[in-house]
C-alpha cells in the first residue's frame, strides 16, 4: 500500500487524532511518490491536492490556497500553496518548501543509494525530509507546522500569497538543496528584460535600415564588461544572459531584438540597477522585471555552514518568522538532467531538521 492507499477511518469526521496514525512515515517513500507526480511551474495543483489528502490523513490542520497563474502562463489549471499545522493553536515553527520544479519533467528511478529524477533535490526529497521530521516533533508535543508553496522557481508567487496569511511563527526553516549545511546568506536575484527597436531594410544596403540586433549585441557587451558589487564573506555578483533573439532572417536588417538577463545580488540594487540603466541608454529600453534581496541568515552553533548563490523564497516570507535555510542534495545537480539525492543524506536530513528544530524551540 502506498501512501495515496492510506484512508480516514469511515466514521471519521474530521483528520484523525495523530496518536491514531497506523503507519510510520518513510520518507524515501514519500519521495517516490512525489516525484512521480509532474509539477514544473504552473503545474502545481495535482502536486498540491496530493500532499493537503496525505497530510489531512495523518492527523494535520491542512489549508489549500490558491496561488493565481500569471498571463504568461498560457494556463487555467488551479494550483495551490498547502498549510499543515496543528489541530489547535498556532504553530512555533514552520518548515517550508516549493512543490514546483523546472522543466523538463524527468521520471523517478533509483539503485541501492541514490534517486534519480525531476524534483528529487530541488525540493520534493526535501518535502519528505520535512513532513518526517515535523511528525517526529509533533509527536513529541512539540507546535509545528509545514508550508509548502508553487511557483519558486519562476517568481516566488506562492510566497508572495502565503506572506499575507502567516500564523504566527517564531522561526521558518526553509528548504533548499545545501548539502545539510546551514546557509551564512542567499544571493539576491534581479531579472532584467532589454528591448531593442530598428528598421527594416535589405541586408545589402545597410544604411537604409536601423539593426535592432547589433544595438542589443552592443549592450550585452557592455554588460559583461561591468564590474559588480562583491561582498568579501560572500563573494561576487554574477550575471548571466539566458535569452536572447531577434531579427527576421540573415538578409534582413533586424527591426527588433530581445535578451532576458539575470543578477545574483550581494548587495542592495541600486548601484547595479544604475550601472544597467547606463550601459542600455540610447540603445535599449529596460525593464526590471522581478527583484529578490541578498539576505543574511541566522545560522547555530556547531553545525556545517555555507554560502547560497542562489535565490530562495525567504524574502518573500518576511512574516512567517526568522529565517533559516537548510536542505539535502546539492544544488549542482539541480536543474540538470543529472539530478540526484543520496537515501542516506536524505535520512540524515530528517534528524537534523529535528535536531535544529528543537535547539530553536528550546
């Protein structure tokens, strides 16, 4: 019987008493289960019902939220963030992930040590570590909750939605792949969308047309030449051009050109915001299409630290608590068609949320 199989009592008439749980939660198997189920942004709400039926059937307070699809999208499917918490009162500490992944979806499979698959780091592995330990904690008499949201991976959506309905949490430890270690800091983010427009013209006669394409080449240019903030017990800003494309064909001056640009911050973006602003001027028009802060983040003593390049949904979930951000697998893998995540490290992972947990709760 999987976990899907595990039904309320017939007479039950709201979710059973944790003391009458009949199975113990095994949280490789939880994996499995997750991962077999797509996800990838905007596809969250199989994912979602999936976890508010499980969690509801083993005793939690659960709420579906609905976390609205963006235009660009192309979809109306529903999707959700899921709150489990206590049956009564509010929980003291929350644990928090994202049920989306990126694309493409890779199906689940496995050998003696490790999983293979989408999401099984990046944070579905994750999501089983954490429903594991806050079962273990409740079971101790210890408030806990578990958040658990869509759309990370594009814009941090669901925490935005979830940011306006805390429930009063001290502390939210939040899942990412660090390899088990706290992390000191998580890198900011800054999306960035040039625009560049020109005029047609036969590729023979340049000079009657306007190229749409070598004003953004141009631009680019200047970008990569920029010198970012860098932050001594953090490193350097980095830039990335992910997208970029225009143009009609080779024999046609372009008329209009297009990049997508992404910034890890290490610092406030003023400084950085100006410095692109400049580098576009009179070429390209600019649009700053999503902004994520550099953090700080609480860490304790005796435990494994490390520095997150990239961006989390912690900003975007100022209300739910002091933050820490702490998960298993590592990040190189994820969003690869490599992705891993060792049994063991995902076990391990279960005691040190516990222990963490208790050394925040006292």
């Amino acid at each position: 019987m999987g976990y899907s199989d595990f039904t309320m009592p017939q007479n039950a008439t709201k979710p059973i008493d944790p003391s009458e749980m009949i199975r113990p939660l095994d949280p490789i198997q939880l994996t499995r289960e997750l991962v077999a189920i797509h996800s990838t942004t905007y596809h969250e709400g199989e994912m979602g019902d999936f976890l508010a039926d499980f969690l509801g059937q083993r005793g939690w307070a659960v709420e579906k939220t609905a976390v609205p699809q963006p235009l660009e999208s192309g979809h109306l499917e529903a999707r959700w963030n899921v709150y489990a918490g206590p049956l009564d009162g509010a929980p003291e500490l929350v644990f928090s992930t994202h049920m989306d992944t990126v694309p493409p979806y890779i199906p689940f499979s496995e050998d003696a040590d490790f999983m293979y698959g989408r999401g099984v780091s990046d944070a579905k592995g994750i999501i089983a570590a954490q429903v594991a330990a806050a079962e273990s904690l409740r079971a101790e008499g210890f408030a806990v909750g578990l958040l658990f949201v869509s759309g990370e991976e594009r814009d941090s959506a669901g925490a935005m939605v979830a940011n306006q309905n805390p429930k009063g949490s001290r502390f939210l430890i939040n899942g990412e792949p660090t390899d088990n270690r706290l992390a000191l800091a998580s890198k900011g983010a800054l999306r960035v969308v040039f625009t560049a427009n020109g005029k047609m013209a036969h590729s023979a006669y340049p000079e009657l047309g306007e190229s749409a394409v070598h004003k953004l080449t141009e631009v680019m240019a200047r970008l990569l030449a920029l010198k970012l903030p860098v932050l001594e017990d953090i490193g350097p800003s980095t830039l990335n051009i992910g997208l970029i494309h225009g143009g009609r064909a080779p024999n046609v001056i372009a008329d209009h050109a297009e990049a997508q640009v992404l910034i890890r911050l290490v610092s406030d973006s003023a400084e950085t915001r100006a410095a692109i602003e400049e580098c576009a001027a009179g070429l390209a028009e600019v649009d700053f299409t999503l902004e994520i802060p550099f953090v700080r983040l609480r860490t304790i003593e005796g435990y494994p630290t490390m520095i997150a390049k990239f961006t989390t949904d912690i900003p975007k979930l100022s209300n739910w608590g002091e933050p820490l951000l702490l998960g298993p697998g590592s990040i190189h893998v994820a969003h690869t068609p490599h992705e891993r995540l060792a049994k063991r490290e995902l076990l391990e992972a279960v005691g040190l949320y516990i222990e963490v947990a208790k050394r925040l709760l006292g």
